[in-house]
C-alpha cells in the first residue's frame, strides 16, 4: 500500500530510510508520527510523507526506497502565519499531494496539516488528537481562535476520522452524531518497556511531574501547592519537574520562588525521550495534574517503566488511559486533600505500591504497543482506501 502522511514529524530519526542517509533537518519534531511511518514501512509498504520545518527556507525532497518526504518551510513569525491561516505552509502540502498517487492520505490533527488533506480528496482520514474547542476554552486568545477555525473546518468538512482516546471520539460525535469514528490510540515500541524488576524506595520517595509548559492546562501551580503540604508529612520525598518552562530559572521556578515552593524541589526542564525514560525507571511516582488530556502519552510512557501514576479524574482521556483506575490512581486535581492522602498513601505502602506498578505496565503492555496500533491503522486505511478514489 502507498500511504501518505501530512503531519509533524521527526526527520532526521528517518534517515535510515533516506538514500543518502545525510539528513540534517529536524522537522516539527513528533515522535508518534515518526513511530508510525518506521511500522508502515517495516510492514513493506511506501510511505509518501508532506510535513514542515521551521529552519529550511526552501522546499526540500528526501527520497529513499520506501519512504518519500516533502518537506515545505514553516514560517517562524507565528503572528503572521496564524493571521493568514497558515496559507503559504498549507498551498505548500496541497502542490506536493497533487504531485503523488497514493492508496491512502491520513492526515494528524486538525489544523494546517489538515486541510490540504482535505482539499486532495475529501475522502482522506482526519486523526483527531485533541480538542479545539477545549484549548480555546482554556486558553482563549486570537492566535488559539485563529487554529479553532482551521480545527472547525476540518471536524464539519471532514469524512473520516479516527482518534487517539474514547475521550475525542465522543466529541466528535456530540458535533456529528451520524460519525463512524475508530479509536487508534498511541504506540509505544516493544523495545520501550522496561522488564527489570522495580520496587518502592521507602527511604526517599523520588515523585515526578512531567509537562511542557506552565499554564492553566498543565497544572503545574498546583502540583507545587500540593507538594509542599505532602512534604510536611512526607518530609524525605522529592519532586522533580521535567519538561519546557520546568527548568531553573524558567516560568515554574520563578514562581515557586515567588510562593515558596521550591524546598526539596528539582527543577529540571526539558530533557529528550530517552533521558525522560531513564528517569521514570529512577523515580517512584509520576502525578499529573493536567486538566485536559486528548491522549495523556506521558501517562503511557511512565507506566511502560513500571512507575505508578495519579492522573486526574476529569481531565480528558486520563481516566480511560488509567483504565477508569484500575491501571493508575485518579484524583480531582484541584482538591489538595485527595491528591495529598493518595499520594501518601502510595509511597508509603509497598503492597499497593506494586499493584498499580504491575497493574499499568500490563495494561499499557497489552493494548498500546506499536505493532498492534499499526495493524489497527493498516485495517482502517484498507476500509477507507475503497472510497480513495486519486
């Protein structure tokens, strides 16, 4: 099968794929996306991939046996793409669709990446991976209102879709009811899981929160909150902060500094994945706070080293990542009293402690490893392709 794929997308992790081999450009950077073409073509089909890069100033075509990549510039002026709906970046995608004959094109998310796809062939799959009308909700502004236009667009023209969680789907089909939507969560490789054996460290509980980004969303505020109260009673544990506007003398520890939450606190920032897994395996409990997930990857990943996690039990797909609270614990992640008891709870029991550990690495083992997700999304594009008529 020839498939296509407008999206984000980690180049230079694909250069293995490329003729030359010599790929400098980074791309938008996302490895879901980079997962899913690596299966596609290890399953011995053609990839014809349309993305961006924000430091190329012309087009660039990378070529290899399997694997095709048009690769457009992205400009890096936001205010000014965002106020022309990023025309240049999507009349970019559209002329290289125009130039292939594909199976299949499934385009991810709703924005720019999308409506090209749209535009190519009506009849091209919409992965939805997370809800327009809540970000805005959350964080209203004219540059996010600006991308709930595009998103808007995509959900109404749009014929088929799939998501990442139950949580999307049900949104897409309280705007669409008549909607068949297959649910395609994310992938993780086999080679991802941890199957060494991990314990509770009793003596000095290590707690991680893991965002990019310090806003209302994210939750971060109250993570720090909470933390200083746990520490009163758990005066040995630690909290360390991964992930951009995470790190010393960014947005959360300027504030932790204004509010005085910074005692026993590690301010790490950004770190890349394979860092971010090592830390996870080292660490004792991952809280996350966020107050809407479309997916929640970071929940995954954690559980995949056997680190129990506490997610918020109205926060998006949480509660259907953590099976409903039976793969990880839930919390109303405003209310300090259930996030405190529950995480005293956890790091001071090791019997309980081993339950969710075991509990999330198995649920997370045998529904989100990449080869099963890819045969669901092979499945999918088989269905659709019948009505894929370029």
């Amino acid at each position: 099968m020839r498939i296509g794929i407008s999206a984000p997308i980690t180049i230079n992790e694909l250069k293995e794929y490329i003729y030359d081999g010599d790929c400098d450009i980074e791309g938008l950077r996302s490895p879901i996306i980079t997962r899913l073409v690596k299966e596609f073509i290890k399953e011995n089909n053609q990839v014809v991939v349309f993305t961006l890069d924000r430091e190329i100033t012309k087009p660039r075509l990378l070529k290899g046996e399997n694997l095709t990549i048009y690769v457009g510039p992205y400009r890096k002026k936001s205010i000014v793409k965002k106020f022309d709906f990023y025309l240049n970046e999507r009349e970019f995608l559209f002329e290289c669709m125009k130039k292939e004959k594909m199976d299949i094109l499934n385009a991810h998310w709703t924005y720019e990446f999308a409506l090209p796809a749209i535009k190519y062939n009506l009849n091209s799959i919409i992965t939805v991976r997370d809800w327009g009308p809540r970000i805005f909700a959350l964080n209203p502004s004219p540059v996010i209102l600006k991308r709930l236009i595009l998103d808007r667009y995509t959900v109404y023209k749009g014929r088929f879709f799939s998501s990442n969680s139950e949580y999307i789907a049900k949104k897409l089909k309280s705007k669409r009811p008549n909607l068949d939507v297959k649910v395609i969560p994310n992938g993780l490789n086999s080679a991802s899981f941890n199957n060494n054996d991990k314990s509770l460290n009793l003596t000095r509980p290590k707690i991680i929160a893991i965002n990019n980004g310090f806003d209302n969303v994210k939750n971060v505020k109250n993570i720090l909150r909470f933390f200083k109260e746990i520490n009163k009673d758990l005066p040995q544990a630690t909290l360390s902060l991964i992930g951009k506007e995470n790190g010393r003398n960014e947005k959360a520890h300027h504030w932790a500094q204004e509010n005085n939450c910074c005692e026993n606190v590690n301010f790490v920032g950004y770190l890349d994945y394979q860092k971010v897994m090592e830390v996870c395996r080292n660490s004792d409990l991952l809280i996350h706070l966020s107050r809407e997930e479309s997916f929640g990857g970071v929940l995954l990943e954690a559980m995949a080293q056997k680190l129990p996690v506490i997610g918020g039990v109205d926060s998006g797909a949480v509660p259907w990542l953590l099976n409903y609270g039976e793969a990880g614990m839930l919390v109303n992640v405003d209310d300090i009293d259930d996030v405190k008891e529950k995480t005293i709870r956890i790091l001071t029991d090791s019997e309980l402690w081993d339950k969710y550990s075991t509990s999330g690495f198995n649920y997370v083992y045998n529904n989100f490893r990449i080869e099963e997700i890819t045969k669901k999304y092979l499945e999918y594009y088989e269905e659709v392709s019948i009505n894929f008529k370029k």
